[in-house]
C-alpha cells in the first residue's frame, strides 16, 4: 500500500438507505423511539450495509497479540510469558474470546505481531511477528517508524481479509502484558491528561502499583516530549504492535465501508488514534462496552461514543465487543421483522 494510505477517504453510508430505515421506524407498531438505541444501531448499519434489511449474520473477530518492554518496569502483575501462553490458549480454543466466537458463530483470527518468545507454528494463529515486543519506552522509543507501518499495515490487510469474506462486522481484540500502560500512555500523550488520571489496575494492580505504573508514564511522556497532534510519533515512541494493528485494522474497515464494534479501553485508544489519523474514521464504529479501566471514560469521551454495555468488564481480546454483539442482532431482527401500522391493522394513534 502506498505511504500514508491511512489518509484516503472513508466510505460513506447511504444517505437513501439511512432515510428509509428512517421512515421504516416511525411505521413499526410502537411509539416512536421507543427502542431507543437499538433504533439508532439498526438505522446505522442500513446505511452502511446498503441494504433495507441488515443483518450481523457474518463476524469476524481478530485478535492482535504482543509484548511491550515497558514490563521491565513492573508495571504487569503477571509475567510476560503470559502473552505467549495466552496465544496458545487462542490455538487451543480455551480463551474467553474463543467461547464467545464459538456461541457467536463468529469467525476467529489470532495474529502473532510481536510476542518475546516465538510459540511456532500454531493452528489458527497468523505468524506477523515484526520484532521480538516494543523496547521499553521508559528508555527509548518503542519501535521504528518501520515498524509503525508493519503494524499499521498487519491491521489493514486482516480488514481486507474481512472485506473478501463479505463479513457484517468486524471487532478487533488485543492480548499483550503491560498493554494497558502503553494504552494509557498514549491516551495521555494525545488527550494532554495527567497518567494519574488513566492509568489503572490493568491485569491485577493493587493501589502502590498502579501510582508506580503512573509513575513510569509520567516519566517516559518527559523523555519523550510528544505532541498531541502528532499520532504516528506518539504510537513510534510509547505504542505497541499490536494497538497499531488495531489502528491500522480501523482505518481500512472505514475505508472499506465495513462496520467496527470497539471493544474496551486498549481498542478504543486505537480507535481515539484512528480517529486523529482519519477523522471520519469513527462514522464506521460502533463501541461494545464500558470498561472498568479509568481511562477508558475520557478516551469514549473524547470520541463522543456511547457504549452499548456497562458490565464491569476489563479482559481485553475483544471479548466485551463480542458479548454486545446480540445487541446489534437484536435491533436488526426488530427493524426487519417487526410489523407496520398497516400490516398490522393498527392504528397509527398509539404513535
């Protein structure tokens, strides 16, 4: 793909169709707006589908996975070694995603962007493992410029994988040990907040890990001295292989004209980047949950998202996307199937 791909124009949903599931809604038998959000879901994925009639029938779900060398500085409360144990879980069919992509039917890929120990060759996982983690950004940045376009370049050729399958939706999941530091790094760099603010408790952090983990934020955004304006810079010096992906995947779905559910506060600071590379990038997403992560609030916030599920949830790998995915079947099947006044030999009064 040519340099800087990530600037070409998103699609644009269907103005027509967006009118007509308008117009279909105010014929349904119920008051108008009675149905609140799921109105508003169904409406959107008539335009973006171009179709009458949507449906989320099609899922896919690709989860990223790397390491960062922040967690030299303890700011994890598991090891590193996790991230590759986690990808074999991925293989094996015993995370939390899998489950969920199976009662889904939903289409599970794993992509190896950068774990510290290689797992091999594994059954259902994509070996695009650019590097062996990020370097630790409390000393230097954590990738290259090159490696920021592998990445970015990873997430955009698994949303054409997508497209070619004639997916109805995409959601994007991460596994990495020490993620969330990187996450709230970068959504302080771009949102001019305080790490004290964002950062969280992560994989486990007790309240003295947590200020340390805020503590090595707060002193790697001095080193580095970055620009909120600057996206790409901020991802080279404090990202993650596989947050870039994400970027990268969100970018092109836009692009595409392919609908994205967000999942929890790791994704949604890629979709926060994605969205400063692209800024109409967001007209393709769609946001899963409210994560328990504290930073999570001021990144939806700064998108302006409104999250279709508040459970508690802070697991990552896409799995809180995944469960409000019966959301989105539900308001379809209710825009598709539900009668109208007239089919209904009802009286429009009840409106």
């Amino acid at each position: 793909m040519n340099a800087g791909w990530w600037l070409a124009p998103v699609a644009v949903p269907s103005e027509a169709r967006l009118q007509a599931a308008r117009r279909r809604q105010q014929q349904l038998t119920k008051p108008p707006g009675s149905l609140g959000e799921l109105e508003t879901i169904a409406i959107r994925l008539c335009g973006m589908q171009d179709r009458d009639r949507p449906g989320i029938d099609r899922v896919q779900i690709t989860v990223f996975a790397s390491d960062h060398g922040i967690a030299e500085e303890g700011v994890s409360a598991f090891p590193q070694a996790v991230t590759t144990e986690m990808v074999r879980n991925f293989a094996r069919g015993g995370a939390a995603i899998s489950v969920l992509a199976r009662l889904l039917d939903a289409t599970l890929e794993v992509i190896n962007v950068g774990t510290a120990v290689d797992p091999g060759p594994l059954s259902g996982v994509v070996d695009y493992r650019i590097a062996a983690g990020t370097a630790n950004f409390h000393r230097a940045p954590a990738m290259t410029r090159a490696q920021l376009e592998r990445a970015l370049l990873c997430g955009a050729e698994a949303a054409e994988r997508a497209r070619m399958n004639r997916i109805d939706l995409f959601i994007g999941g991460e596994m990495g040990i020490a993620n969330t530091t990187s996450a709230s790094a970068i959504a302080c760099a771009l949102l001019g907040l305080p790490p004290s603010t964002l950062a969280g408790p992560g994989t486990g952090l007790d309240d003295t890990g947590v200020r340390h983990k805020a503590l090595v934020i707060n002193e790697a955004l001095a080193r580095h001295r970055l620009a909120h304006d600057d996206v790409p810079n901020v991802l080279c010096c404090v990202g993650g292989f596989e947050i870039a992906a994400l970027v990268g995947a969100y970018l092109r779905c836009a692009q595409l004209g392919v609908p994205v559910l967000v999942d929890g506060y790791i994704a949604t600071v890629a979709a926060l980047c994605a969205q400063r590379l692209n800024n109409d990038a967001p007209t393709w997403f769609f946001y899963g949950h409210n994560s328990a992560e504290p930073g999570h609030r001021p990144v939806m916030e700064a998108l302006g998202a409104r999250p279709l599920l508040h459970l508690g949830m802070r697991l990552g790998e896409g799995s809180g996307a995944a469960v409000a995915v019966p959301l989105l079947r539900m308001a379809c099947a209710l825009h598709n199937q539900m009668a109208t006044f007239a089919e209904a030999g009802v009286s429009e009064a009840l409106s």
